[in-house]
C-alpha cells in the first residue's frame, strides 16, 4: 500500500503537525492514535483528515519539517571564511544535539521499525534529513577546497563519514535504551574527536 501523496495546508495546518509531533514522540508511528492526535491538535478527527488522509503522510510530514528545520539552523552558520574546524565544529554540534535528542532518537526509531512496510516513510526520513546535510556540506567543502582548506576527492562519502563519527560511542548506547543523558565532558569529546579526525584526514 502507497501513501497518498496530498497534502492540503490551511489555517490549522502547523497546529495539527505539533499535535502529531507530541504524540508520535510519546507512542511512536504504530501507538498513535488518530483520537489522540486530534485531541493533541485541538481540532476535530474530520478536520485531521481533511489536512492528512494518511497517518503515514502525517508522520513523514512531521519528519520532513523537523529536518528541513535543523538543516536551516546549521546552514545559516555555514560560512567558508570561519575556517574549516570552527565550520566543522559547529557542525558537529548540530549533529549530535538532533541525534541525541528525544526527537532525533524516536524518529530514528520509528523510521527503521516501519520502513520495512512502509518504505516510504525511510526514504521521505533519509532525503529531507542526510541527503540535505550532504547537499549543504559538500557546498561548504567546494568553498573550503577553493580557500586551500579542505581536500576531499569524494565530499559524499567524508559528509557520511563526519555524521557517523559524530554518533560515536554515545549515540548507540541511547539509541539502545542504555543511556538517556550525555554529560557536557562526553558530548565534547565526541565532538573533538570527529573533528581531529575529519581535519587530519581532508585538512591540506
């Protein structure tokens, strides 16, 4: 079955999308109730399905606008002229605050649990959140390259790179349920180190 692809915006568009944030992060995709979400809402289940005929187009909208959110933040920051560890620990920082935080951790989750029968809500999950950090940093290294900065002959492959280093150590264990906090000491030295490690290996 494909998720249907319409999606109407109106005057209680973004009031129901936080409705549905709140509960997809308390239930996941599968607990969520429509009741639940429109109660979240405060509109109607009538008014719900008016904007979303599909609880998957409801989530993968939810998912698309937090990461088309982070990934505006962290552009904005962006500039060639900082240098490239300044750039890159910034960021660093943007990475692991999402990755780490609650809703970074429960769409990660929800997003593995149902793309095996719902492909679509992966794929919508990968394209508005990895591909458009690719899409930014490989700019930013054409400009670090340009400044003498940065060499790197495959921008797509050391952008996965720097955001897996990124969820070094840490990330797994919360992903697991092992852990739920980060102290300052270790969310820095994670940091520190993706960024050694990116600098010594593309640095010129």
């Amino acid at each position: 079955m494909t998720v249907a692809t319409e999606v109407r915006r109106g005057r209680k568009f973004d009031q129901v999308l936080e409705g549905a944030r709140q509960i997809f992060m308390r239930d996941g995709f599968e607990g969520a109730s429509v009741d639940d979400i429109a109660q979240a809402a405060g509109v109607s289940k009538a008014t719900l399905y008016s904007y979303f005929p599909d609880k998957r187009l409801l989530f993968r909208e939810v998912a698309r606008c937090e990461c088309a959110e982070q990934a505006d933040q962290t552009s904005v920051e962006i500039t060639a002229d900082a240098g490239a560890r300044k750039v890159m620990t910034y960021v660093a920082e943007r990475i692991m605050n999402f990755t780490t935080s609650q809703m970074g951790l429960q769409m990660y989750r929800i997003c593995v649990a149902e793309s095996v029968r719902f492909p679509e809500l992966g794929e919508a999950f990968f394209s508005s959140g990895p591909e458009v950090m690719v899409a930014r940093l490989s700019e930013y290294f054409e400009q670090a390259e340009a400044l003498g900065e940065l060499s790197i002959p495959d921008k797509r492959l050391a952008s996965f790179q720097f955001a897996e280093m990124c969820k070094s150590d840490m990330w797994l264990q919360m992903i697991l349920g092992l852990r739920t906090e980060i102290t300052p000491e270790e969310r820095q030295r994670v940091i520190e180190g993706a960024v050694d490690m990116f600098i010594a290996r593309y640095g010129t």
